[in-house]
C-alpha cells in the first residue's frame, strides 16, 4: 500500500452511436465515476487511484476502450493518505 492517493479527470470522446457501451465500461471500472455526458458523445470522467502506476494503467485503460477516439486528462492531483484520514 502506497501513501498517496491519485485523482485524476478526464475529458471522453466517443464514437458516434457508442456512447452508452462506453459509459457502461467506464462505470464498470473500480474508482471510475462519470459526472457529466453531452449529446454528441463527451464525458466528464474522475478516476481514482491510490498509487501512480494504477492511475497509468485506469488512464490507458479509459483511452483504449472500443469506441474512445480520445481521453484527454485535465486534472490530476495527488493527496497524502495521512491528510485525507484527518480530514475525512
């Protein structure tokens, strides 16, 4: 177990017509969550992990699924365990 704790958030692009296969993936994947979707295909999606090596691994994960033309990340941030434990 690591000390740190990664979240990350990602922009969506899907393939016309496969939206909805693709949000059932990414709600499938464990610390994954979809916030917002658009009409032609975008996602607000937050992923979180608890080390860098599995934040990598959910971050190709997302952008290699059947139906993503592109995963764009736009925020990630990293918080001591410690800290989060006190303030939670």
């Amino acid at each position: 177990m690591t000390d740190q704790y990664h979240i990350g958030s990602f922009v969506v692009h899907c393939q016309p017509g496969q939206t909805n296969s693709v949000r059932r993936a990414i709600g499938a994947m464990p610390g994954a969550e979809i916030h917002a979707c658009t009409e032609d295909g975008k996602l607000v999606v937050t992923l979180e992990r608890e080390d860098r090596t599995d934040m990598q691994v959910g971050m190709e994960a997302i952008a290699t699924l059947s139906g993503v033309l592109s995963a764009a990340l736009t925020y990630h941030r990293v918080e001591a365990l410690d800290e989060l434990r006190e303030n939670g």
